[in-house]
C-alpha cells in the first residue's frame, strides 16, 4: 500500500516523540528485552543523474550531493564535454573525490549516427566507466550491438514517455533490445514510464534483466500532462517500487532525476531524497 503523505509525516513524528524517550528504551535494550529491529540491506545505491543540474556548475552538483549523502553521479556532458582532454577527465575525478562522489556512468547521450556512437564509447572508455546510458536511432542498434560486443560495456536506453517517438517505456526498449547482446537493456525512466500509461513496478519486475540503471523521479500524472513534482507528492508508489527492486534484487542505482523548479530546484531535491530514504527505512 502506498504510505499517504500523512501516514508518512505521523510516523515521522512518533520518530521524534521516541528520541525523548530515548534514556528508557536504551536501558530496556542493555537489559535484553527490547532488541532493534535491523533495517534491511537493499542491494541498489542511490544516486544523482546529472541532468538534475542542468543549470549549475559542476561545484554547485557535489557540494550538493555530499550535503545529502549522496556518492554517484551519472555524468552529463555539460559538466564533462564528450571532447575533454585526458588531463581535464583526470581533474573531474579529482574534484569528485573531494566531495566523495563517484561517476558510474555517462549520459544520457543522444546518437544519430554511428560516427556518434563512435565518439560517445570512447568517452565512456576515457571517462572510466562501464555503463554508458545512450539514446541511438531505432535503426543504429544493430551498430550498438557491435560495440557493445568490442568494448563490454552495458548500454541502457533512456526511455522518454509519450515527448518523443522513440522509446516512450519500458515495453518499447525490450521489444527493440531483446534479440540484441544481453549488456543492452534500458534505464528505466520511471515517471516517463507512467506518464505513457505504464507500471513501473510492474515492468521492473516484467524487464528487470534488462535493467541497468533507473531515474527515479513523482510526476503528478499517469499521462503526458503529468509534469516532475517531489517524491512522495505524485502518482508512483514508491513504497512498492522499492519491495520490488529487492524481490528482483536490482542491483544498480536509483538516480534522482528532479526536474522541477529547475532554476532553484535544492528544496525539492532534499525532500525527494529525505521521503525516499525514509520510504526504504520503512519499508
């Protein structure tokens, strides 16, 4: 069932009223008779993909992501040109580590062209990752299923919803990719998934060995006039998606993709991610 706004916020109050008490339950621990129950160890990480950050400087990204606790980032090009120099690839990891955040993938990266396709698997191999998340022409995936096979990396669609014809959901990117190398599969895009009428939970557990990485993101409709709100204040049921990613033990990241008040989007990002760690706490 998914936990309603209220419930959610109740629980987080009695979470507050035990603190006071919290002098008795240690003395009932230390005696034995009230054990902690243990939270339970998800097999995915959390995340940031960097379109989150459009309209901010790479500074701006992980000083951000380091105040939320949070150590991945999917890369975009505005923060790391596809044409970037060895030597400017090297300061990029630098400034991450001093933030403790780690890039595992690069993207979304669009490609029209195999000459695009080309030059976005050679940034990946000079960027230092194996996941590379990519949008390619319909008629390109036979060409991506080659470099696939030559650099063994996985390759996950962006899926888009009902904005652009190609790859609305999940269902379209299986049916274009499962006669293709086992490491293409998708990045299953939740919100766009709803906004053209599908379940994400239930294609995550329909497609999950074919998926790679997820943005996680509410929208406030199961349509295309759903439009990106907080976690927690749309449709998706958060409650169930994160029960499934452990029934399917998805092993991959959970990059907030927050696309709401893009020119001032900090609060909206610290609450998305504060109901969604909460929601795995209690879940």
């Amino acid at each position: 069932m998914k936990y309603s706004r209220r419930k959610f916020f109740k629980q987080g109050l009695a979470g507050m009223l035990l603190l006071g008490a919290a002098p008795v339950l240690n003395a009932k621990i230390s005696n034995g008779r009230m054990p902690m129950q243990s939270r339970v160890a998800n097999p995915f990480r959390l995340g940031m993909a960097g379109y989150t950050f459009v309209n901010f400087d790479l500074d701006v990204a992980l000083k951000t992501m380091e105040k939320l606790d949070i150590h991945y980032l999917c890369i975009k090009d505005f923060h790391l040109p596809l044409n970037s120099t060895d030597e400017q690839i090297k300061a990029f990891h630098e400034k991450c580590a001093l933030h403790k955040v780690e890039g595992y993938a690069v993207g979304p990266i669009y490609m029209k062209s195999e000459a695009e396709i080309d030059k976005a698997f050679d940034y990946a191999k000079r960027v230092g990752v194996k996941l590379l998340v990519g949008v390619p022409d319909y008629v390109l995936l036979p060409y991506v299923d080659k470099k696939v096979k030559e650099y063994d990396f996985h390759y996950a669609i962006h899926l888009h919803g009902p904005d652009i014809k190609t790859y609305p959901d999940a269902t379209d990117v299986w049916e274009h990719t499962k006669d293709l190398d086992s490491r293409i599969g998708m990045c299953l895009d939740i919100g766009h998934d709803l906004r053209n009428g599908c379940d994400p939970v239930a294609d995550l557990k329909r497609y999950h060995t074919r998926v790679f990485d997820m943005h996680i993101k509410d929208v406030t409709d199961a349509s295309k006039a759903g439009v990106g709100i907080e976690i927690g204040r749309g449709k998706i049921d958060f409650n169930a998606l994160v029960q499934m990613m452990r029934e399917v033990n998805y092993t991959g990241m959970c990059s907030l993709e927050y696309e709401k008040d893009m020119a001032d989007p900090f609060l909206g990002i610290a609450e998305s991610i504060g109901y969604f760690k909460a929601v795995c706490d209690l879940s």
